[in-house]
C-alpha cells in the first residue's frame, strides 16, 4: 500500500511559532512543510 505525503503551508505572524510548527510538524513522518510564510498576503 502506498503511503502518500501530507504538503503543510505554515502561515502566522510570530516567527517563534512558525519555527516551532515547522520543528513539530517536520518529525512526522507523514507531513512535510513546503513553505512558511509571515502573511496570507
């Protein structure tokens, strides 16, 4: 069966929290984060 990798945006306005999402969100193997960004604009 193959398993298929969930993409990840992190967008918020906090640089410390965007890093920690990032770290948290990046140990799971079945998540990756393409991209972080500090607006939706």
């Amino acid at each position: 069966m193959s398993t298929k990798t969930v993409k990840v945006l992190i967008v918020d306005d906090s640089a410390l929290i965007r890093k920690l999402l990032t770290e948290l969100i990046s140990s799971d193997p079945g998540l990756e984060v393409i991209g972080a960004a500090r607006d939706p604009y």
